[in-house]
C-alpha cells in the first residue's frame, strides 16, 4: 500500500488521494463522506476535501492513477529510476516467459507501457541492436531513448509482445500486424503492433491510442483565422470533397473528426470508413476496415453508400477505385470527407490525378484542400527571446531585424524546453478561376501560386508561430523545410 488509496477503492467509495505540493482529498458528489476516516488513516495526512462532480472526479482519478500506474509495475510513479530497478532485476536465465503473471519479462512491458502513457507518448519503439535493445519513446513528434536492455532480452519481450497482440509467436520472417486493447486506471488504450524482421531480430513499434480522447472543436485546432473560416465554408457545403494532407503523425484524423463533430447534429447521416476506428463518437456510424476478410477502404465506401449517408469520412483514399469511389458519392449529392499523404494542399490535387481521376471531375468535386503539420510548441515558462541571426533571417526570408525564441528547459517542461505540440496550417479554397485551372491540367506551382497570392502557406503560417514565440525557426524548417525553401525563392 502507497500513499495513494488503492485504485478500486477511488472508484467504489468515491474517496480519492490527490499527491502534490498541497495535496488534497476528492469527494466524489453523493458519495458516503464516512470513508474519509480510513482514507485518511491508510494515506497517513490530513489534508482539505473537496467535492467533485461525478464526471470531473472521473477524469482527475484516471490522471492521478494513470500518473501512478508504473507503480504496479514494479516501481514508483515519482521515481525516475523505477524502470532501471525493473531492468536491473531481470534474471539472467534465458527462459523469462513464464506462466505466473509477474514474471518479470511481463513486469518490464507492463512498466514501459504504463510509463509511455503517463509520458503522452504516441509510439514505442522496441528496436534490438548487436549489442543492446533499444526502447525510444515519441514524445511531441521526437524519437527519444528511453532504456537500453541488455540483447539477450529481445526474444522474450518480442514473444510477449506477440502473445499480446494475438500474433503468431513462431513466425519471424515475415511482418505482422496486430492490436490489443489495455485498461490504464481507467482509461482505455488501444495499442497497435506491427512487427518487422530485421538483422539482429525482429523490430516491434507500438502506436498508443487513447479510446476516450476528448474530440477537439475547430476552434481548439489553434488555426489561423483564414484557415478555420475556410474549413467552415467547406463543411457547410452539401457535398463536395474535402481533402486533409500531410504526413504521419500529423493531426489529420484530430483535424477531420473536429470537423465531424461539428456537423454531428443528428439531423444528418455521418458514416465512417477507418484504419483502424481513433475515436468513438456517439452519433457517428464507424466501420473498421480488415483486408484479411476483403473489407478494404474502397469495398467499406461501397457499402456506406448503400446506406443512404449524407456525409462520409474515409480515413484515406489510398488507390484509384477508393478516390474514384469518393468521386462518385461527390456527384451523387454527399459529402466526403478524407485524407492523403502529399506535402502539400496542391501536391494532393497531383496525386490524385496521378491515381487516374480526371480534372474535369477534380476542378468539379473539390471543396477544399487543407495541408497541416505539427511542430513542438515552446515551454511558455522558459523560453528565451533572441535577435535572429543572418543566417536564420535568410531561412526565414526575412530581410529585417527578426525576434525569435528558443528553448531552455525547466522543472514545468522536465528540462526539454517544449510542451506538447502545435499545428501548422494551409488551405486550398476552391473558386473559379482555380477550377479552370485544375481542368487545364495546370502545374502544381501555377495552383499553389493562385492558392497563396496572398499568403498563408504552410511555411509562412510556421514563421508566423516562430517570431511570436509559439516554436523555433529550427522546428518550422523540420517539418517545412520544401515548401519553406519554395516560398523564398518565390
């Protein structure tokens, strides 16, 4: 027993221990005060109560035990060195795996999962080398170490892995993909597997998904004025094709469903084609798709059709019959919402042609083309003005003197100089002279040159967030480095 009450305890007597600086007792509204005694008694400090709505006192429990989790793994949530004391008791006996749950190949994942989560990782990487397994955490879109195992573990965390995820153990010259679905103090998690053989064995990477994300309002994107008005616009139409692109990883399924939700009215049909299924969405009918059994994009879009949708999300127009699909249920009256990996609002146009749709249909079904990244956003706490450099000034186009900021590190940031992360805009808003030009079989740069006469491209919107101290130059040229070096010339 730790200073925290159990967690089933938080839950059925609606009593919990909040840690900190100024630690405080949460009352859950309705529930029986006498368990306060006893709470008071086993966390061994008296400090104020206070009374929470059911919903409110939910949320601060998952944080508080979700912070904790590590603890039942075999270390302290507070401890910093509670995953090297799990690595440090691993055995050397070769046979790790066993039929006891603590097994401690078994304590260790458990460890690094809960640790992920309470860190807001978005992936694990699980990578074994000649002479060590690397486990590195994405944290903000940035790949970071977080443990180095010894080599002769990575059979036993892969096999553990595998088992997990419901993959086949003795295989391992092919790829597998599989998922499974975790309980962190009461906050579900969906985590995707996918497995690669490599030299030294067999790579594994780990997406997190959390099943109960709160959906984000357009209004909480952080876009600019422009591009928000633009989306809105867009989604007002009756139908049309609205097209997000970007890599991965880059906020375009958070961008869709913000859309989503706000056409989430009930007076409409919504129906959803996804791989896999990010969010549950009351009001939203979802279909997951699974190849194994035939169920790709296009043959999901198909059958959404038949039943009778106003509007559509296809989580990504992959190859020409899904994009000719979504073409189709454009001209028939309805609304379609997807995404495509380009590096630009104009490149998707390309691409799309390039799957064999014509321009004639393109200039005549297109709505809007919204073209997004996600940079790391500066610790408001510790970041530092400076005058730009030449050379920066150069980057940045800029001929002027230039206030940039840049990252220091402290306790609020845990020494990173970044907290969480920031999304970078630009649409492509269809009119006529830009329909003419997609039916003339315009180039790229002649589209991207009309879309952003005056402004708003992706690069532009970047240095925008770096001069007023939202990010860095460097983390804008990270992640628009083309279309930055295109802007200046032009």
């Amino acid at each position: 027993m730790s200073a925290l009450l159990t967690y089933s305890f938080a839950r059925e007597r609606g009593i919990a221990f909040q840690p900190g600086a100024e630690p405080l007792f949460l009352l859950r509204e309705g529930a029986d005060a006498s368990g306060l005694a006893e709470a008071i008694r086993v966390a061994g400090v008296m400090a104020p109560v206070r009374t929470l709505a059911a919903g409110a006192y939910d949320r601060v429990l998952s944080e508080i035990y979700a912070a904790s989790a590590i603890e039942g793994a075999g270390g302290a949530a507070d401890d910093p060195d509670s995953l090297s004391r799990l690595i440090d008791d691993m055995p050397e006996a070769e046979d790790l795996l066993a039929s006891d749950s603590e097994a401690p190949v078994i304590r260790l994942i458990n460890g690094l999962v809960a640790d992920a989560i309470r860190a807001g990782a978005s992936d694990i990487h699980v990578e074994p080398f000649e002479d060590r397994v690397s486990v590195r955490f994405r944290l903000d879109g940035v790949l970071e170490e977080r443990v180095s195992l010894p080599p002769h573990l990575a059979p036993s965390i892969v096999s553990r892995l595998k088992v997990m995820a419901r993959l086949d153990i003795a295989e391992r010259r092919v790829p597998q993909d599989g998922r499974v679905t975790l309980t962190l103090a009461g906050r579900g998690v969906d985590v995707r597997v996918s497995t690669l053989p490599s030299r030294h064995g067999e790579r594994v990477v780990m997406r997190l998904l959390e099943k109960n994300s709160a959906l984000m309002s357009i209004d909480a994107l952080g876009m600019p004025e422009r591009v928000r008005d633009g989306l809105r616009r867009a989604l007002s139409q009756p139908n049309g094709i609205i097209l997000v692109t970007g890599p991965t990883g880059s906020g375009k399924t958070t961008t869709l469903y913000a859309g989503l939700s706000e056409l989430n009215d009930q007076t409409r049909n919504i129906l959803t084609v996804e791989d896999p299924v990010e969010y549950a969405v009351d009001g939203i009918g979802q279909t997951q798709v699974n190849a194994k059994v035939g169920m790709t994009f296009a043959a999901g879009l198909r059958a959404i059709l038949r039943q009778d949708p106003d509007i559509v999300m296809v989580g990504e127009i992959r190859d020409g019959e899904t994009a000719r699909i979504a073409v189709q249920a454009s001209l028939t009256g309805h609304l379609v919402l997807s995404t495509v990996h380009t590096n630009s609002a104009a490149a998707a146009i390309a691409r799309l042609k390039d799957m064999g749709i014509e321009s004639y249909l393109l200039a005549s079904t297109l709505s809007a083309v919204l073209a997004q990244r996600l940079v790391r956003r500066l610790c408001p706490h510790c970041r530092e003005p400076y005058e730009a450099s030449e050379r920066e000034r150069a980057l940045a186009g800029v001929s002027g003197p230039m206030m940039l900021y840049a990252p220091r590190g402290c306790d609020a940031c845990h020494q990173t100089g970044y907290s969480g992360r920031q999304g970078v805009y630009e649409i492509i808003e269809m009119d006529e002279a830009l329909r003419s030009l997609i039916h003339d079989q315009a180039r790229e740069a002649d589209i991207a040159r009309h879309a952003f006469r005056n402004g708003g491209g992706l690069f532009e919107a970047g240095l925008m967030l770096a001069r007023s101290g939202e990010t860095t130059l460097a983390e804008v040229l990270r992640v628009c480095r083309e279309e930055g070096e295109r802007d200046a010339r032009i």
